[in-house]
C-alpha cells in the first residue's frame, strides 16, 4: 500500500464510501509490507492489511496462503486490481464462495513486452478473468479494451480525487517555492510517478536537459520513489544537473506542490488514466504527456500529448511555449472522489448482473 496510482485510488474511494456499509481489506504480497504511508489510516478506518507469498517468487505459497485467507475470513466482494495475473485472483475467489469478484483496468499494458512465455501466461490470466469476473471496470475506455477487448462490457469509474483540496491551495506559489529551495522566478516543470520502467523517467531528465538549454533558469520537481530512483539521480549527477533537480520522494502535500510548478511532465510508456494527471488539471496546470498516455486524460484546454519518437527539442519546445494557465473542462466535475465512491457502492451491493455492462 504504497503511494502508487491504484493505491492512492483505492484510499480516496476508501475515505469517501459509506463505511456503514462497506468496509476494505488490502491484500499485498511480503515484499511491500514495510511499506506503510497508509496503515495507520487504513486501520483507522476500520480495514485490515493482509501479506501473503510474492507471486513471482513462489506462486505455489502464493495460491495457498490466498485460499486460506479467503476461507478463513469473511468476504462479501474480492475487487482486484491486478492487470497482469488477475483472472488468479478472481479463481480463488470464485472457489471460496464469494460471489461478487469485480475486476479492474487501471492501465494500457502490463509492461510485459514482447516476451513469449508472458503472453502465453497473459492468454491464460485473461481467461481466467473473463470466466471468473462479475463485474468489469476501468478507469478509461482504452484501460477497458486494452484489458477487456472489446467484445466484454464493462463499466467506466474515473478515478476520483478531492477536487477542492487542489482548487483551494491558501499558501502562495512564491511561499512554496521559497519552502522548496526553488527561486520565484524559475520555470518549474514537476512529474509525479513512481521511479520504474513505465514512467520514462530516464528520457524524462533528456527532455529537461534540453529544456535548460532553451530556458537557463528551469528546474524540474520529481515525487515519488522506485526502484530506478538511485539509476535516475546518478544520470541527473552525471549530467551536473543536481542542482536544478528536486528528489522530493513520497509526499502528502501534493497539491501545495503542483501549485509551486508551471508545467506537468509526463512522457510515460503507457498509462490507462492516471490520477496525477488528474491532479495537475485540477490544479489548473499545463500538462505535456506522451502520446501513449489515454486521450481521455484531457480534461482541460492545455494538454499535450507527444509522440515519445519526437525529439527531446521538440518537447522542450511545447513544455516552454505559452500559455501555462490552463481551464477545466465541465467533464472534470465527473471525477469528484464522493461521485466515484458512490458508484463503487453501489457497484458492490448491487446483486448479481444487476448493472454490469
């Protein structure tokens, strides 16, 4: 239960449901069980943390150490949100009795490329998926075929967020910039994404590299932490950039930081529909992601989306061109947390093909 998308997803939907009616569970593998932003909310509110065997490294213990937990405690709903290996999941949920076992998409791919043996498993998972599911969601329609295809239906849940929390920052840019080491007067371009292969960070430092070249006084914000974190600072070391590169890790103050930036950078490998990005647009950020990021992510008037075989001139170009401000469109409105937890409620109390599809 890191500060990834899905979880940070989960979490919102978690703290806007009628928890008078439902109640969440988090299942995560041994390996994250020091990873811990949001235990003690979690158990705050009511919810278990429950561990069990990595797939990856035993999937034997792994399907052992599930059946048993789903035997021995008493679920109503299994939600999975695992892309890569879910239809597993939603197996042992069927064989455990549990009679809702909703499946959801929250990207584009699951990364695996182009190795034979995990499109094999792929084909497996998905049909286990598509035989166990109840209920199908997703959070954009491309998160939706590229799971689903597109013969299976399934149900569109935005991916919620506080709008207000970003609309209503009291503290001033120059304040937080001040907080930030940052000079009022730079231009500051932010992304916010786990440091792993997806999230492109590597081209991401190509692309501010060049952006310096054009515009001296730029200096670029990155939140979050990864395994590629030490392989990413060493880049931005090698190439004398430190000092005009923030490694700010995991925060909770994320809207006073999108206020402190000028642009939202976000040239990932894929993506469904990422909340971050929501996040920005909320914060009425210019936004310039890759091409591969869903189409649907535009909810305002200044989004750009750029082929990742561009080259990194061309992106600086678009990063510095004006203007920065940015305008909601009415589509945001959808993607208020309460509007979404009450789908979420009502998708899991509804019986049995009542809305699915």
């Amino acid at each position: 239960m890191g500060k990834g998308g899905a979880e940070t997803f989960m979490m919102n939907a978690f703290r806007n449901i009628d928890r008078d009616k439902i109640v969440f569970d988090f299942l995560i593998y041994h390996d994250f069980e020091d990873v811990r932003p949001y235990n003690d909310e979690i158990h705050s509110l009511g919810g278990h943390i429950y561990s069990v065997p990595n797939p990856k490294k035993n999937i034997i213990a792994y399907i052992k150490a599930v059946k048993k937990l789903l035997k021995d405690k008493d679920f109503d709903v299994v939600h999975s949100e695992v892309f890569f290996g879910g239809g597993l999941n939603l197996l042992l949920a069927k064989k455990a009795g549990i009679k809702k076992r909703v499946v959801h998409s929250h990207a584009t791919s699951d990364g695996k490329g182009k190795n034979v043996i995990l499109k094999m498993l792929r084909k497996v998972f998905d049909k286990l998926m598509r035989e166990n599911a109840t209920d199908f969601l997703a959070c954009s329609h491309e998160a939706g075929i590229a799971l689903y295809g597109k013969e299976q239906p399934f149900i569109f849940v935005p991916n919620g967020i506080d709008l207000e929390l970003y609309r209503n920052v009291s503290e001033t840019k120059a304040a937080i910039r001040e907080s930030l080491n940052i000079s009022e007067d730079a231009f500051v371009v932010g992304n916010i994404g786990r440091f792993e292969e997806q999230k492109n960070h590597s081209f991401l430092i190509d692309i501010f590299e060049q952006t310096i070249k054009l515009h001296e006084n730029s200096h670029l914000i990155l939140i979050g932490e990864g395994s590629l974190l030490p392989v990413i600072t060493e880049k931005v070391r090698s190439k004398g950039l430190e000092a005009k590169v923030s490694f700010l890790g995991v925060r909770d103050d994320i809207p006073q930081l999108l206020k402190s930036m000028d642009v939202f950078l976000m040239p990932s490998l894929y993506e469904g529909l990422p909340i971050s990005a929501v996040e920005a647009q909320a914060a009425n950020l210019k936004l310039v992601l890759s091409s591969e990021v869903s189409k649907e992510t535009k909810l305002s008037e200044n989004v750009h989306f750029v082929s990742l075989d561009e080259e990194v001139g061309q992106w600086a170009h678009i990063i510095l061109q004006e203007p920065l401000q940015n305008s909601p469109y009415k589509e945001m409105e959808v993607y208020d947390m309460k509007k979404t937890a009450k789908q979420l409620e009502t998708i899991y109390l509804s019986k049995l093909g009542e809305i699915n599809g």
